[in-house]
C-alpha cells in the first residue's frame, strides 16, 4: 500500500500545559509511523478560519462542530499575543485510521468519569464536561486535533501548505516579565532515541517541561557530514588533548607488562603523538557517524553535505536561565557520573551515546542554531512535495 501522509496538531492549551512530552510519547511509541517533520506554529485568523470551515465541511457526525468552534475561539491569536501549537507530520499506509485511533474519539471516551479508561491520548489529556442536570456542555479541551481521513487530511495538508510559507521557524513568547533576561537554548535529542518506536524522546521532553521554559521552536533534522564536523569541531580538539595522553600512558604501561621492560618518556610522547592521535580523531570520527549516520572517511565527497541517514529532534526553549536550567535537567556529559532523576542518567549510555545535548553558552546556543539552520524549517516543502505527487 502507498505511504501517505497525515498529522497531529496539538492545540495551544496542551501546548501551555507542558503536555507535548506525552503525547509525542503516546504517538512514537505505539503507532508504526515515522515523524517526519514537526513545527511549532502561531495560528493566524485566516487559517483558523480556513481551518475551522474544513472541520464544518466534514461534519457528519456532529462532534467537528464543537471542534470548529473551539478552533475559532482558541487558535486565533489576542490582539498582539500568539497562541503557540505544535504540528506534527507523520508518513506511512493508513496514517489517518492509526492517528485517529491513538488520539481517541471526542464523545465517547469522556461520557463518564468512572469509564474513562486513558488509551487514548484524548482519554488522558482532552475533556469534555457537560452539565450533570442538562444537556449543555460545560468545557471542552481536546488536546489533539488529527483529520479522520485520508481525504480531508490532504485538504487539512493543503491549508497548512498554504500557511506555512514564509513562517518563522522560532516564535517568541511574551512570558519573561524582562526581555533583558530572557535566554534561548538549543537542545538536540539524539540519534538513538529514533533508532526503533520508542517513547523516550516524549519522555525526555518530558522532562525538559519542569524548567518551566517554553518550546519556541523544534524540528525535525538530520545532520550531513559537513553539518556534523562544523558542530562538533570543538570537541576534537578537547578529545585530542584529554585521550590522546591517555591513551599514551595505557599504551606504555601494557607494552612494559607485555615484554617485560620499562619505556622511556620518549617513547610515551611518540606513543602519544602518534598512536594516541589515531585514536581521539577516531573516536571524533565515531562522534560523526553517530550524528550523521556514516562516518567522514566513509562519506563520498559529493554526499558530504546531504543529509544524513539518522534523524533527531531539535528543539529551542526560552525563558529566563534557560541554558543553565536545561543543564540542569540534562545532567554532565558522562550518564555514569549524572544524578538521578537526570536525563543522562535515566538514558544515557556512555559517553558518546549520551541521549541528548544542549547548549552550554549564549554563544554556543547561536553557533549550534547557525549550523543546524534552525530558523529553516523542511516541514512545508515536505507537505507541498507530497501534494505536488498526489496530483
């Protein structure tokens, strides 16, 4: 069966309430469907309008009035303040019945408190609250907005197209009560969260949420060679200087052990030099294939800027402190030497294969959004190239 392509929007109030971490748990973890783009976006009154007369049109059932109606009224920004959503693409056969499974259904899951059983993701996070001695509802929240069809996803996908273009990737939020303080940090969740359905990116957002700041960008990337050498060429140099001698020393040592006769300094320093060069630049080399899916050596000359063939997640918090509160959260670089109740240390396995990064510095954080392109985001061009093939 042909892939198609489908979505979930998570509406503005979620978004507020830090729930995203959850429902992007719920969704990779239990439908088999890969995210292949995701965006956070601040509605205007056009589309809201032109999205809300395409939830009228479909309304065969009587629940997509309430939606449109809740669109109207929650989508659209205030006078100058934005409402931030967060829209997620999903690829594969049958996107829209697996989509609308996980989400839930809107009346049914939420007749009764006592029969609310949390399958869903509508079960857990959405509400429905109807006057107990009449039939007039009270509050309506439903968390997730995703199309019941292929049809009317592609209808939904077109107007999104239509929005998308020429859209800033990062969306400031009017929150810190001083701009002066308000900092931005860039947060990378790694290849090998991505590497199988898993609900560990969901839950490291998750986590992230306690720091109180707010996801003002993310998409979806994956790193080319070149993008890959540029970032972490900083490291190489520490890795030089931190294994290189290291490896050096445990080379002298194991060569005494072996034959059976003590070294001079020199030949640790050529040791070092040499061979212990050889190996910081091939666990640098080991750092980029990690990242990028192939390492340099390995990588033809006309591929080294495409990109790669593993994907992570980038996302960019903002809020006052927020590149030492995401450390915080974090934990250091080695998951054995994090605290508990860290990222690292619930995740991470070593060193290199540590889960996630963040920004250590305002300058670092503008260096990293440089290099990842982060006001770009491939989200749009992916629905108009799939839309351009559906004709």
């Amino acid at each position: 069966m042909k892939q198609a392509l489908s979505y979930v929007l998570v509406t503005p109030y979620t978004v507020a309430k830090s729930r995203t971490g959850g429902i992007i748990s719920r969704l990779l973890s239990q439908v088999d469907l890969e995210l292949v783009g995701a965006q956070m976006i601040a509605p205007n009154k056009e589309f809201v309008r032109e999205y809300a007369a395409i939830l009228l049109e479909q309304n065969t059932a009587g629940s997509l009035t309430l939606l449109a109606d809740y669109t109207e009224r929650n989508f659209a920004p205030v006078g100058d303040r934005k409402r931030l959503a967060l829209l997620l693409l999903f690829r594969g056969e049958q996107p829209c019945e697996k989509l609308s499974a996980i989400c839930g259904h809107i009346y049914e899951e939420h007749r009764d408190l006592d029969a609310t059983t949390a399958e869903t993701i509508r079960d857990t996070y959405a509400d429905l609250i109807m006057d107990p001695l009449h039939p007039e509802l009270t509050y309506f929240e439903p968390a997730v907005m995703t199309p019941p069809d292929q049809l009317w996803a592609d209808k939904d996908l077109e107007v999104f197209a239509r929005f998308l273009k020429g859209q800033e990737n990062i969306i400031s939020t009017p929150l810190a009560p001083d701009p002066k303080k308000r900092e931005r940090t860039l947060v990378i969740i790694k290849p090998d969260n991505w590497q199988y359905a898993s609900s560990k990116p969901g839950t490291i957002i998750d986590m992230f949420s306690r720091t109180g700041l707010r996801i003002v960008g993310v998409k979806v990337h994956r790193f080319s060679v070149a993008e890959a050498l540029e970032f972490y060429g900083p490291v190489e140099a520490a890795l030089r200087e931190k294994l290189a001698s290291r490896f050096g020393k445990k080379a002298k040592e194991l060569l005494e052990k072996e034959f059976g006769f003590q070294l001079s300094d020199e030949t640790e320093t050529a040791l070092t030099e040499h061979v212990g060069m050889e190996y910081a630049k091939d666990q640098f080399d080991q750092i980029i294939g990690f990242m990028s899916g192939i390492k340099p050596h390995d990588c033809p000359k006309e591929a080294v800027r495409q990109p790669g063939s593993v994907k992570c997640m980038i996302l960019i918090y903002e809020g006052e402190k927020a590149i030492q509160k995401i450390r915080d959260v974090l934990g250091p670089t080695d998951p054995l030497k994090a605290p508990g109740g860290t990222v690292r240390r619930e995740f991470g396995s070593n060193v290199m294969v540590n889960t996630a990064h963040a920004s250590d510095s305002p300058l670092s954080a503008e260096r990293e959004m440089r290099i990842v392109r982060i006001h770009e985001n491939s989200l749009g061009a992916l629905i108009t190239a799939y839309l351009a093939e559906r004709l």
